[in-house]
C-alpha cells in the first residue's frame, strides 16, 4: 500500500495527541499537519493535500462542516471524530467515510484505518472518488447551503434589504458582524463563520479571521514582515492579511 497522507482538525489538545499515538502504530500513515480552526483546517487542506482527513465537529466559533463546504478539491477521505453523535446522519450526507464517537479505542481506530485502506484501493483502481468529490463540492452549492443573495438588517423598527453584491466587507464584532457598503455600515447579529459559509469563496476572500473583503475591493498589497501582507481597500481602509490566512487565497492572486 503507498503512504496515506493525514491531516488532523481537532481543537482539543488530548484528541489530537490520542489520534498522533494510534496513527504512529500504523504502518503507511504518515501526519503531514494538523490545526485546531477552520481557519487553519482550510490553509492545511490547502498547503497538504492530505488523502485522509480527521476531523472534529465543533473547532472553536465554526465547526468541521465549515472547513468542508469551503474546501476546494483535491478532496480528502473525510473520518469524523466527535463527542456529539446527533451529527451522524449529517457527517454521512457529505461523505464521510466513518464517524468517530468520542472516547472511541483502539479497536474502533483500526476498523476505520480498514475502512481507509478498503476505499484508497478503491480510488487507486479509479472507483470512488468522483462520487465523493462530487458530494463534498455540492455543500458549498446548489446542493448544500444555498448561497447568499442579500442579507437582511434589523434597525429601528423596521428591515432594510443590503444586497450581496453592494457588499465590500464584513467584519466580526463580537456577537454581531459589521456589514461595510459603499454608503453605510450595517450592523447584524451573527457570526461571520455562518456569513462565510454562505458567502461564494471565490467572491469573498478570508483574511483575517476577523474579516471578509469582497476580492475586487482590494486595492492593493504590500508586503510586511514575517510573510503578512497589508492590503489597502478601494475606500482607503487597510487590514493585514496574515501569513496564516494567506495560504487560503487562491493560488497565483498575489503572486510569488
């Protein structure tokens, strides 16, 4: 069997380390990363291109069905590992391969490592994977969460409308996020991790944890220290992008 590629997602310490022990016992398994956030769970995908992927449900402010209706192919075998079992049918839904119920042994671990090794024959043999890839692309489409076509906005007594496409940015302020237009400021009570996941990635771009800018907003880039890059906006505003965030943008946007 060729070497298996593994990416764990996983904000608890103790899981990670459990999942780093069992995996270690495992000839042909090999951790190439691991991230405790959506955030760092996409720029690991991203940066790795793991063909196996473990992965927790609840990742700080998101969750793992974040990470997989932001993610971009080439898609990874997905094995969730998850203290909450009211998510299975779900897990299932984008193709999982196994669901991991917390605190699960080592017998458990070594029936889904079979399960692994059963569907990487699989697609070495060329069945399989275009069924799942095609699963995991439709949660971040038609076939999973609809996209945004305009955000509703509470203010004195009455809705106002704010189409997407007057949208320039979003930024999180604590309970509430901070929709930017051209005119005015707006301000909605949600998570930006929810927007996001509704918010086309190819539209809307992750540079910050704190902030979504609409990709053609952006001005210009100059580069800081320690591979950051500060971006100045068509309405003057600058942010930074992180080295971090950076490996979530797509490939060749801001060159070498």
């Amino acid at each position: 069997m060729s070497e298996v590629r593994v990416a764990i997602v996983e904000d608890e310490p103790p899981a990670r380390a459990k999942l780093r022990r069992l995996l270690a016992d495992q000839p042909g398994y090999r951790i190439v990363g691991e991230a405790d956030d959506v955030v760092g769970g996409l720029a690991l995908l991203r940066r790795e291109k793991p063909d196996l992927l473990f992965l927790d449900i609840r990742l700080g402010d998101g969750n793992g069905f974040d990470v997989l209706a932001r993610a971009a192919p080439p898609y990874p075998l997905v094995v969730f590992t998850t203290a909450y079992h009211e998510h299975a049918l779900r897990a299932f839904e984008v193709a999982a391969l196994d669901y991991l119920l917390k605190p699960f042994d080592r017998e458990r671990f070594a029936r889904a490592l079979a399960r692994v090794d059963e569907r990487m024959a699989e697609r070495r043999n060329g069945d399989g994977e275009a069924a799942d890839e095609e699963r995991l692309r439709r949660i971040g489409g038609a076939g999973g969460v609809a996209r945004l076509a305009r955000i509703v906005v509470h203010e004195r007594g009455r809705s106002l409308i704010v189409p997407i496409a007057d949208v320039h940015r979003l930024s999180a302020a604590g309970n509430y996020v901070e929709v930017h237009t051209a005119t005015r400021r707006h301000l909605v009570r949600a998570t930006l991790s929810r927007l996001a996941q509704r918010l086309d990635p190819a539209e809307f771009l992750r540079v910050h944890r704190s902030h979504l800018v609409r990709a053609d907003f952006i001005a210009a880039v100059e580069p800081r220290a320690h591979g950051d890059l500060r971006l100045t906006l068509r309405d003057g505003a600058e942010l930074m992008l992180s080295r971090r965030c950076r490996a979530l943008l797509p490939e060749g946007w801001f060159g070498s």
